[in-house]
C-alpha cells in the first residue's frame, strides 16, 4: 500500500469499503422498498458502502480519554480481514471529515464535508470524486442523492462500523428527502427498512 498523507493532528479517518460485484444486500433491499413501502415508487437507485471511523476523537474525545481501546491504524484494518477482502471489495482513505461523536445521532446531518479528503484507493490514485465513485456515481437529473451513514449504538473502543446509504429518489428536492427518509426510519409496516431507531444511529446528508 503507498505511503498517503495522514493529518498529524490526529483527525478521525474513514475507511470505506464498496462490493466489487453484484450487492445483494441493497439489491434485495431495493426490490422490498419498490415493492412493500410507501414512497417505494419514487425509488431510483439504492447503493450502499460499509464505513469503519477511527483515529483521532472517535467516540467523544481520544479513545482511550473516552476509556475504550485505541484506535487501530489504516493498515490493520485493510490487514484483518473483517473490514476489507482484496477479492471482493474496493476501497477509498479518507481524513479530515469533520468532529462529530459517533456515540449518537439521531437524524441529524452529517458533519460537514464527511468523510473528509481522499487520502488513497486500491485501484490507484485517490480523486476528488472518490466517494461518489464507491457509491455508484451522482444521481441523474431530476432526482436526489440522499446518502444515510447508519450504525449500531453501543460501540466501544477506537473503530465505530456501519453502513453508508445512498438513495437516489425521483422528484424535486423536498419531496424527495421526505420520500427517501420515509424508506429509511422503519416506524411501521409500510415505513422505513435500513434503521432501527430503537438500536441504531443514523445521521443523513445530499449526495452529489
């Protein structure tokens, strides 16, 4: 892996994993949103990453001030196994994407800028539009990105792992947003399928 520019101030860094293949987990989530929920008809697209934030103040101040273990450098966590597997995921470094505790977040907005600057990718050189190629592209004219990073409450320690989300919804902005969060928040039979607002936080932001 070639040397990148880490900020030495300690910032929090994201490591963001996409299938190199067929998703299967937002393929069969896309067909139960079109076909189950409502709002389900203004569905374009679904994409997904999962995303591990580490380094710098991960859960409200360093790791181990916050009493939980230390923050595992790029390099272990592309060396585990559980977070990348060369043979099935591409991935993309990134620092700098603003402070936030990732110990809540109940829909609020994504911190600004998240997941920060393009640091380094497997297949060459990290650009500037890195995310949105993890993510399948920008949404086409007429519709909404809406990217939704969700997670599991209660993590502990120096990594906080999860799903980024994005929905591409047919329609005007403000219609868009309310149809696209309605197929997030699961709070009834026909409403909601990726969060759990009773486990999981959530935090939501317009995609490219």
């Amino acid at each position: 892996m070639a040397t990148v520019d880490v900020p030495a101030d300690g910032g929090a860094q994201a490591l963001l994993t996409r299938h190199k293949g067929v998703d299967l987990h937002a393929a069969t989530a896309r067909r139960v949103m079109r076909d189950r929920l409502g709002g389900g008809d203004r569905l374009v697209d679904l994409r997904r990453c999962e995303f591990h934030v580490f380094g710098g103040a991960v859960g409200g101040g360093t790791a181990r001030a916050a009493g939980g273990e230390a923050a595992p450098a790029l390099a272990t966590l592309l060396a585990t196994g559980r977070c990348y597997n060369p043979n099935k995921h591409r991935y993309g470094h990134f620092a700098g994407g603003g402070d936030f505790d990732w110990r809540e977040g109940a829909g609020g907005p994504l911190p600004a800028g998240w997941p920060g600057r393009p640091l380094a990718a497997d297949d060459g050189e990290a650009a500037p539009g890195l995310l949105d190629a993890l993510l399948g592209g920008a949404a086409p004219a007429g519709c909404l990105a809406l990217d939704v990073a969700a997670w599991t409450r209660g993590q502990e320690g120096g990594l906080v792992s999860g799903v980024l989300w994005r929905l591409v919804v047919r329609g005007d902005d403000a219609a868009a947003r309310a149809a696209g969060l309605g197929l997030v928040v699961a709070r009834g039979g026909r409403e909601g399928l990726l969060v759990n607002p009773h486990m999981d936080c959530w935090l939501v932001g317009t995609g490219a």
